[in-house]
C-alpha cells in the first residue's frame, strides 16, 4: 500500500460520499430515525476557525456512530444569514449584503466539505433566500392572526445624533456605538412584539422534560422568572387615582410606609405637587438614562424624589408618602412598589437614605432588624400571630372583598421585541391601511421580497432605508382596495432560526413550509449540537414550536422541538485568549487539513482535546499527535496485507495471543460504545490508541495471518470510523470489505471476552504472608496498595507506617516496617 496521504484520500472519499448520496435520507417507518443537527450557523465574512470546527465534529462523530447503528440518521446545515454585519460592511464598502452573503456561504461550505461532514446536502437551506423566508414570514402572518403578533409603544435606546432605535448592544456605556460622544436616551417608539408571555407557563413546565445542561435550564427559569403573589390596590388621598402594586409578601402590608413608583410611571405626572415639580422631572429624565440592568444593581446607592402626595394603606388606612425612584422597574409587576424597609433590603436601604419610617410586622429572631424571612406576624391588627404564609392567604381574602387585591403570578419574562429599523432581514408582511388598520399580507402574495437597492445608510429617520423606497412601499391594501403603504421593519433574525429544524425536514416544499407528516416523522431534534445562546435563541424556537402545535400543524408530543442539548465548551487561542480575526490569533481548519495532517487528525484532535463540555486552549501539536496515531493504524492495516502471503508461522501460544488480541478489541468496543453514548470522545479515542499499542506489541508475538488480526483490525476501522471517516474508510476497502463502512457497522461485544481477569496478590509484612487479595487486572498500584493496607490481617501486623513498600507487579506486595 501506499503511505497515508490524507490529501489524495480524502477528497476522494468525499466525491465517492457526494455522488453516492450517501448520507441523503428519507422517511423510513422501518428504522429508528436519529435526527441529529447543530445550531444554524451565520456565515460570517472571517470562515470558521478550529474552535468552531469542534461543535461540528461532535455533531458529525455522534451522526455518524447512530448511522453505524443502523439508524436512519438526518444530519444537516444551512445559513443563518440576515443580520447587521453584512448590512455594515455593504455600508463601509458598497458590498450589497447579498453579495457578501453569498461569498461567506461558499466559503462555509468549501470549509465543512473538506472536513468529511455528513450532511445531507440536498437539504440546506437559507435564511435570507425568498424560498425560505416566505415561511418566515407567513409564519408572522399567523401569528399575527392569533393574536400573538402586535405593535405597541414602548421605551428603547435612542440615538439622537443617529435618530434611530438602538439594540441593547449597541449602547456602550450610555452612548452611542457610532457616537461615543452621544449619549442615548430612552425614547417611546412603536414596535412589533411576539407575545411569547402567553407561553410563559408552558414553556416554564416543559424545562423538567428538557434532556439539556443544567445551568441552560436554570437560566431559562430564571429568565421566565415566574412569581406568585398579589395585587393590592392603594387609593391616593385627594386624588381619585389608584395605584395598584405587586408583591410577593402581601403579608407584610401593615409594613408599608411608602409607596415607590418607577419614573417612567404613568401616574407621576398627575401626582407629583406643584413645588415638587422641578425636582422630580429632573430626577425622571436622569433616570431614562439607565439600563435596567445598572438599576437593579443593589449595590449603587439608592437615589429618588418625593412626588408630595400620599397613598392609603388598604390594611390600616395609613397615609403613606409617595416616591418615585428607579430602583422600581416600569417593566415588571405594576411598575410601582408597597416599600416595606422593615422586610425588603432595598426598601430598608431607601428608608434609612431618606429617613422614611420602618415599622416591622414578622417577629425574627433578632429583634428590630430588616428580616426577609417568614414567622409570626406583629403589629398586624387581627393577624397578629398567624405565620406568614397563613396570614398571606388571609389578608389577601380579605381585602378582595372590598376589591382592593386579588392573587397574581407575574413573569419576568417580556415580550419579544421583532422590529428592526435595518434593511437586511425579512420584511415585516404588513400593510397599513387608513381604513383598515394593520392588515396582514395574504398568502397568495408571499414573500415580500427585500427590494434590492444600492444605498444602505441609515435616514437618520429612525426607520429602515426601507421606508426610502417609495415604490416598495406604496401597495394598496389587501382587504379594502385603498391605497396602503408597507411596514417597513424588518424582523429580527432570530425569528428566521426559530423554525428551521422543521424546515430542514421538508426544505423545498413551495406549498407549505413543512409536510407535517414528514415533520412529525423526524421531530423532536433527537441531539442539537451548540455552544451558544443559553436564552434567546433556545427560548424562542420552543415558543413557535409550542405554537405550531397548538395549531395542530404539528403533532402535540413534538412541541418541544429539541430533546437533548448537547453544549460544548470552547476553544481558546494557545494562551488562553479568546480566539478571534481581530486578535489575529485563528486557527484555519484548511490550513490545518493543507499543511498535510488531513481533516481526520484535526477532527481526531478537536475530540480529543479535552471533555466536549469544557473550555479549552488550542494546542498547535495536537494534530500532528492525532496524524501520527492514525499512521500506526494505516501501519498495522499495511503490515496485515502484506503478510498474506507470507509462510504461515508456527508460534506455541497461538490461541492465548489470539484471544488477548480478540479480548483488549471487544474491551475497546465496550468503552468506545459507552464513551460515545455519554459524549466522552476524548477518553473514546485514549481507548482506541491504547488498543493500538497493544496491537503494536502483540504484532511481535502472533503473526499477523492469524485470523484474529483480520476481525480485530476490522473492529478497530469500525470504531474509528465516527472520529475519522475517511482513513478508515479508505482502509475498510483496502482489508477488502463491500460497502461502506459507514452505514450499519457497529459491533456488539463479546462479554465472555470483556471478562475482568482477576489476581491473586500475595501481602506481606516484612516478608511474611499477611493476606491473599482478589484484584482485576489492570488496577492501578496505589490503588491496590491502598487495600491491601486495609485488610485486618495486615493491618494488625503493620505496628508502623511501613519505611518501604516492594511490589511486583500482579504478584505481590511487601511492606517493610
Ligand atoms: C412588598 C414586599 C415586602 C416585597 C417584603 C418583598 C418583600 P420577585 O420575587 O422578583 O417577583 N417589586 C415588585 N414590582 C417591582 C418593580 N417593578 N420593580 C422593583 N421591584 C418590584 O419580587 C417581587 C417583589 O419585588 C415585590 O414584593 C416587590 O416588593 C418588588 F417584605 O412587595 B415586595
Ligand atoms: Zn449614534
Ligand atoms: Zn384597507
């Protein structure tokens, strides 16, 4: 045979997969289906680097390894390609994003291609194409008819020198990315929101099903951040206003000596006194100047303004003061706050800043102290005594009677905010009719293609250069013939990555945007491969998808879409940097592949780097290690050819090499077996090298036409071909073996021959029989060691730690004292 030369191998193997579809699959109700993708990618203008190359060979081993099970395995990619970089680069270079999307795409795949993935290519999609977003948008069409889809007012980031929305990431440090000078402010804009908190509950249930991380899932609860608890309405003295308010201790309302409102509340106009004015809109317009995010931080002091008006304690008609403060957020709850310093720190911290009274109404065990914790209540009129939880119940009850509470669970969790006043995303289907209203844009009339124009630069109006295109804009309306003009946001490209696994299943239907027979067949996702998003993404595709079910388009049991999450950890630059094209410091898999090593070794490497889940830094003699290992197995295949011809030989112990041989490859297949259900590739491939070492001594004992050499070798490729599919499909051909290795390959093991060998070790103290111990062979030393100390017999005769131990391996220990 010849040497191992990656580079003639493996395009040619890679042509032989491509032109043999053999990784296009169907629906088949005879096969266990195994649906098996990583998360969409962007095509960003820098390729995929080492680090990324990781999730895709995780991805592609445990594809491959369901395929070699027998299962009818999907595996796919496609092109998450709306979004802001390319609209900035097209507005820096003249590049229409188009362009520049269609350049990253091919460099993607020239990438992924050389690496020997096995996608089922006639399945790609495309986020940006007409074909594709057609669906997106229909989908916002239903959505829109359900209710779920709707424009509201609300408060964003400003740029005043831009005149545009900004996205939360694009405010650095209070002002402007493109005006470092410019501070943003809030501003009231209308946008279009998904009303994802009617999934709220839901999607908060399903996370117990979830096979994910987690921390993943404990992020998504927080972020749902479901609370129960009460509204309790305060009336305001003098005024015929009411201020309702959430709370999680209702029971504490005899506690309440202030009433807190968020700045951006409604009623602070009304209520702040004429000689309070100046002041508190002064405060007001500071505050609109702070993330929610600096607001919650309980560690900045606390700052607000007294609006000089009072509220009435539904509980004991107190007149309590009202404040206005920004530590109240509009956002959650009522947007205004019953303070209780005595039981809640931050109002503890506010009083003791404005020297507002504190009355405590829970006994705790440390007197006159803010206590956040339950007990008896105090101080309460009737409910003196009963125990917090009791007294909740009660006292909400109570005062429901006379309409001043009522029990509330509140979320966290906002609505989706899907408006972008930017050019390159799929337009929003909407039109806008005087008479009509918002009318959404029928069917028949999908998509609403992105007009392609030449000039991207924001107006500076605060909408998309979308709304400069007066002939797109112009349409008459669907519903009454009028003359109508276009929405003229587009959506936010993570409504275009919140369905796409289902298109994957059905991806060049012009009918519909799934079959749902064919989308019921290969959902849930059976392994999503990622190691981004904790939120965002991987909350909103579980809302569509509980929507599509809900509209019966796809079956109720595959409403989550995703079964197991598989998250890797990332891959640093050699010193530990986060590896980007700015820094300089990116590995280029082609690189790697072209230098000689091959895609195999890199992928081999990028597995064996390190647990899957684990961050780790890139290691520039890795690959050349992974090349070497696969030479000694092309080595071993190459001496086993080459000895068919030779004379057989005469050795005594045949049968017991044989067996030994035979007994460390099915003990390979147990680990490597068991390793890959559990997504430990790393310690998968350790077996496999230790298993070629043994191949490698033994090769000097048992002559190679023995006929074990020929099964063990074939286990080995088999066992290699998830990690390395081109060498070990090259080498399956060459051993003379029909078909692909590929496909329906995977062995059981043997479990007379993956018996542990147990041994029998003499213990003695200085010199003397002590104790005869059972071991399996192959356990470590220290660890025998260890129990051989421990048996009572040598325990009594080791009057000391022992000055010195003497071993000989499997046989015996003798302790010296
Ligand atoms: C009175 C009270 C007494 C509270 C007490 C707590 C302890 P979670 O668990 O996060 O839901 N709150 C309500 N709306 C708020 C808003 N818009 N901005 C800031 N804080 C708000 O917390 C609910 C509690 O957070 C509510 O219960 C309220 O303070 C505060 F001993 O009401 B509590
Ligand atoms: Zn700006
Ligand atoms: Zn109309």
């Amino acid at each position: 045979m010849q040497r191992y030369d990656p580079a003639t191998i493996e395009p040619k193997w890679q042509k032989i997969w491509a032109d043999s579809r053999l990784y296009e699959v169907g629906e088949d109700s005879q096969r266990t289906k195994i649906y098996a993708t990583p998360m969409l990618p962007y095509p960003s203008g820098s390729g995929l680097h080492v680090g990324h190359v990781r999730n895709y060979s995780i991805a592609d081993t445990v594809a491959r390894y369901h395929r070699q099970l027998g299962s009818n395995v999907m595996s796919n990619i496609g092109w998450d390609s709306f979004g802001l970089p390319a609209e900035n680069y097209a507005i820096k270079t003249g590049t229409p994003p188009w362009e520049t999307t269609e350049q990253n795409i091919r460099q993607f795949k020239k990438q992924l291609k050389r690496l020997g993935i096995s996608y089922d290519w006639s399945r790609e999609i495309n986020t940006s194409d007409p074909a594709y977003y057609k669906w997106t948008q229909w989908i916002f069409t239903k959505l829109f008819e359900a209710g779920l889809a709707y424009q509201a007012e609300s408060w964003q980031w400003w740029c005043p020198e831009c005149k545009t929305v900004l996205a939360n990431e694009q405010v650095v440090g209070g002002c402007c990315w493109r005006h470092e000078d410019t501070a943003v402010i809030k501003k009231r804009t209308k946008q279009w929101f998904f009303k994802i908190t009617n999934y709220a509950e839901v999607l908060l249930d399903e996370i117990d099903n979830l096979a994910w991380p987690q921390s993943i899932k404990a992020m998504q609860r927080n972020w749902i951040g479901k609370s129960t608890g009460a509204e309790l309405v305060f009336k305001v003295d003098g005024h015929d206003l009411i201020i309702p308010v959430f709370t999680t201790r209702p029971d504490t309302v005899f506690g309440a000596t202030f009433l807190v409102l968020a700045p951006e509340h409604e009623a602070v106009v009304q209520l702040t006194a004429p000689e309070q004015k100046t002041e508190v809109e002064a405060y007001v317009a500071e505050a609109m100047r702070h993330s929610d995010v600096e607001r919650q931080d309980e560690a900045r002091p606390k700052s607000g303004v007294f609006t000089g008006s009072y509220a009435l304690n539904p509980a004991n008609h107190a007149k309590v003061p009202i404040w206005v403060a920004d530590y109240v957020l509009m956002g959650y709850g009522t947007g205004a706050i019953m303070a209780v310093p005595g039981h809640d720190k931050r109002d503890f911290a506010f009083a003791q800043q404005f020297e507002l009274p504190v009355q405590f109404v829970v006994e705790a065990e440390t007197k006159e102290q803010i206590y956040e914790g339950e007990g008896k209540l105090k101080n309460s009129g009737q409910y003196d005594g009963l125990d917090t939880p009791a007294a909740r119940e009660a006292i909400v009850a109570d005062l429901s009677q006379a309409d001043l509470a009522a029990e509330k669970v509140n979320y966290k969790i906002r609505d989706w905010l899907i408006s972008r006043q930017r050019y390159w995303g799929a337009p929003i289907p909407i039109i806008h009719c005087a008479e009509c209203g918002a009318v959404a844009v029928p069917e028949a009339d999908l998509p609403v293609e992105l007009p392609q124009i030449k000039n991207f630069a924001p107006t500076g109006k605060g909408t998309s250069v979308l709304a400069d295109q007066a002939d797109w804009v112009k349409v008459k309306c669907p519903k009454c013939g009028g003359d109508a003009r276009r929405e003229t946001d587009t959506m936010d490209g993570y409504a275009c990555s919140s369905w796409y696994m289902l298109r994957y299943t059905d991806p060049h239907n012009s009918a519909a945007a799934w079959d749902p027979q064919k989308a019921n067949y290969w959902l849930p996702v059976d392994y999503y491969f990622g190691g981004d998003h904790a939120v965002s993404h991987l909350l909103y595709f579980r809302f569509w998808n509980h929507f599509f079910a809900d509209q019966g388009w796809i079956d109720q049991d595959k409403a989550e879409p995703v079964k197991r999450l598989v998250y890797n950890g990332y891959i640093n630059a050699a010193d530990g940097s986060k590896m980007s094209k700015s820094k300089g410091n990116v590995v280029d898999p082609l690189e790697v592949i072209d230098s000689g090593y091959g895609a195999d070794a890199l992928r081999l490497f990028e597995l064996f780097i390190g647990p899957y889940d684990q961050d780790v830094s890139w290691n520039p003699s890795g690959v050349p290690g992974t090349y070497r290992f696969l030479q000694r197995v092309w080595k071993l295949v190459d001496a086993f050819l080459g000895s068919a011809d030779e004379e057989p030989k005469e050795v005594d112990n045949q049968a017991e090499l044989a067996t030994r041989l035979l007994s460390a490859t099915h003990k390979a297949i147990k680990k490597v077996t068991e390793d890959l259900q559990r997504f430990s590739f790393n310690t998968a491939i350790a077996a496999q090298m230790e298993l070629v070492n043994t191949m490698n001594a033994l090769k000097k004992e048992l002559p190679m036409n023995n006929p074990a050499w020929r099964q063990a070798l074939e286990l080995e490729l088999i066992l290699l071909a998830p990690f390395a599919p081109h060498i070990s499909e090259e080498l399956w051909q060459a051993m003379g073996k029909d078909g692909s290795i590929h496909v329906d390959t995977w062995p059981q093991w043997d479990a007379q021959l993956v018996k542990e060998e147990l041994l029998t070790i003499v213990v003695q103290v200085n010199g003397r029989v002590r104790a005869n111990l059972s071991v399996a062979a192959g356990t470590d030393m220290d660890h025998v060691i260890k129990q051989a100390m421990a048996e009572p017999n040598v325990k009594k005769h080791l009057t000391a730690q022992p000055s010195k131990t003497v071993t000989v391996p499997d046989k015996l220990i003798n302790f010296v004292v």
